[in-house]
C-alpha cells in the first residue's frame, strides 16, 4: 500500500516479438487496471536470459518493448516502468527466497518442464529458479494484484506460498499478492492449431499475430487461420479455431460472444475472418505509430528509463532491507 493505493506488479519478458495474445492477456488489461492502483510495469530482461539470447538483440528488445508498454497507454509519470536488471534488489532477493524454496516444488512447475523439454541442451539453473526471481520481483514492492494470463498462476501460486511461508518464520515482512486474470482473452490460441496456445516462441509466423504486424500481414494470417468445416461463426467447443476468434474479436472490439455470433449469423467464414483482421489491424496501428516516435525520441526516452528506475529503487531496497535484517545479515555501520 503506498499512499492508500493498492500496489499491482506486473512484468513482460523481452524475448520474442510481443503477440497479440501478450497484447489482450496482459498489456491491455494493465492499461485498464493502472487508473486504480499504484503500478509498476517491468521489463523482466533477468528472466530473458534463462534461454540464450543474442546480446543486441535482447537491448534492442527490452528498449522496444518498454516503450511499447507506454505506446500501449501506460503513462510513464504516474506508473513505474523500467528494467528488471536495473534494480539489483530483484536478484538480491531472489537469492534470499531460494532459500525458502524446496526443489520439490520447482520440479512441480510446468513451464520448467515445457522449457526443458524445448532447450534439452540447456537446462541450466536460471531456468529451473525463473520462479524464485519472479517471487522477489512481485515480493520486494509489497505488491496487493498480479494481472497474468492464465499460464501465469502457478508462478503466482509459489510466490504467495513463499511469502506465506516467510511470514510464518519471520513475521509480516510480505504482503501476499493475489493473481487478476482478466476475463476476455486470458488465453488467445495458436491461429494454426487452435489447441495450442499463441507464443512468442512459435517457429510458425503464420501462427501469432506479432503486434509489429502491418495490415497487409494480419489480413493474411486471419484468411489462413484454421478453422473447421461447421461453417457458422458459434462459441462453442466443438469449434476452438472460430472461438477463438470470436475471443480475439471481443477482446478488441468490446463485443460479448453473443453480439459477435449474432452479428455473424447466417454469415459465412471469409467475411468473420476479414472483420477481425481489420479490428485487429485498427487497434494496432496507432500503438505502432506511438512506438516509433517513442523509439526515435532517444532523449526523452532515456530520461523516462532514469527515473523510473529509481523511482523502483527506492521502494524495493526498503522491503530489501527488511528482509536482510530479518534474516540475521549484519547491519550497515551508518
Ligand atoms: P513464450 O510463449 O515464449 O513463453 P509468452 O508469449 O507466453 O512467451 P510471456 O512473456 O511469458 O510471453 O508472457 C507475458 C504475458 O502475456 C503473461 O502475463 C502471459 O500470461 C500473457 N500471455 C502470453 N501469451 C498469451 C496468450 N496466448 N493469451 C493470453 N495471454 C498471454
Ligand atoms: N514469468 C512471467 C513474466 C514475469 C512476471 C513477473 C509477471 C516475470 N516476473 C512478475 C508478473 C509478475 C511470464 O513469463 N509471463
């Protein structure tokens, strides 16, 4: 709590191109959850590099994706949006709580087993602890509210236990977060295998729409989208191409799934999948437009990065400082 605000933490990773399902998952709803609370927004660049990055490629990423967080809507005085490793509490921390975390619970986490399973040569321990960071990051800013896609909870889950559990030892050092999932769109689908989820990662193109898209390019890959052959626009199970459409269409055109397949009845395939491309295309461009002159604004840009940076500072080296206490570290002579 700081200033009788609720405090929400919520971060992105700067690998990969940002998707539409990061866009309506998470960046879209931190827009509209930050008028209510006092937020930080971070670019998670510690978590990137539990896979191998280019190191170019992951400055220019991390410096893109900050700036698409306030080309997105998040206002860069009000919220507090900066880089993960520019605050070293974050892996201070995260040290402390590997402590407080048993191995069983680690070896539990799905995404560990999905990423091991996907860079079998190169399972190291940075991947194994992902969930340990993502706990000191949430914990160090005595956060209240998590917004995650669904995929996200189980992290959240370990993190609360482990706030809990320290608590338990040590006292109320921690506030223990809640997760907010939003409720349109918390898992958008693969558009080539609407089974699986739309990811970053993805080696389809085909398959995500990249928020960098053109027009052009989203108008295609939702023609190509798989669908099935029922031939009526319905929110149905037996349907998870054209419902999750239906989800993407919602999601940025404010639409319930019953407006959507009323407005589509007796309407065929081709025009549904041309409508959500072009409402697609139409609440990306000006995101776009406002990124680029973010990105060739390097002046204000740094400044922005400064700032917010000590502003992150200042509140997590309060609850880093409690905790070293806590746990018996000595003192610093004054
Ligand atoms: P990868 O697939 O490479 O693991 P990712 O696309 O899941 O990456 P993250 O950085 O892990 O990206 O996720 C950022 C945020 O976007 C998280 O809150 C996550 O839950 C949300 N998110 C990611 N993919 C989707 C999706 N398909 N639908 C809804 N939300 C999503
Ligand atoms: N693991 C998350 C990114 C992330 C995060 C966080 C999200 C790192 N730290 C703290 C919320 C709160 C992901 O892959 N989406």
């Amino acid at each position: 709590m700081l200033n009788g605000e609720k405090m929400l933490f919520s971060g992105m990773q700067a690998t990969g191109r940002l998707t539409i399902g990061n866009y309506i998952g998470a960046l879209r709803n931190w827009v509209t959850l930050s008028d209510e609370y006092t937020c930080l927004f971070s670019v998670v660049d510690e978590h990137s590099i539990t896979v191998r990055q280019d190191p170019a490629e992951l400055r220019s990423r991390a410096r893109a994706l900050l700036s698409l967080y306030i080309a997105a809507g998040l206002d860069p005085e009000k919220n507090i949006i900066y880089y993960q490793s520019h605050v070293s509490a974050h892996a201070e921390l995260a040290w402390i709580l590997n402590c407080y975390t048993y191995m069983g619970e680690l070896q539990r986490m799905t995404q560990f087993k999905d990423k091991s399973a996907k860079h079998a040569d190169n399972i190291n321990a940075g991947l194994f602890t992902y969930p340990v960071l993502m706990a000191a990051d949430i914990l160090l800013y005595q956060t209240d509210v998590v917004p995650v896609g669904s995929d996200q909870l189980q992290h959240l889950e370990l993190a609360r236990d482990i706030a809990i559990r320290f608590n338990n030892v040590y006292g109320d050092v921690f506030t223990v977060p809640e997760p907010y999932v939003g409720k349109v769109g918390a898992k958008i689908q693969s558009l080539q295998d609407p089974l699986k989820k739309m990811s970053k990662s993805d080696e389809n193109e085909n398959a995500s729409i990249y928020l960098t898209d053109d027009r052009d390019t989203v108008l295609r890959k939702f023609k190509r989208a798989v669908t099935d052959n029922e031939a009526c626009v319905r929110y149905s199970e037996a349907q998870p191409g054209i419902r999750n459409l239906i989800t993407i269409y919602s999601a940025v055109t404010g639409k319930t799934p019953e407006e959507v397949e009323k407005e589509f009845a007796g309407r065929g395939y081709g025009e549904f999948k041309l409508a959500v491309g072009e409402a697609v295309a139409d609440t990306l461009a000006p995101i776009q437009k406002k990124q680029a002159e973010l990105l060739a604004d390097k002046a204000y840009l740094d400044g922005i990065i400064k700032t917010n940076a000590e502003r992150a500072e200042h509140l997590a080296i309060k609850t880093l400082r409690k905790v070293q206490k806590k746990v018996g570290f000595p003192e610093r002579p004054r």
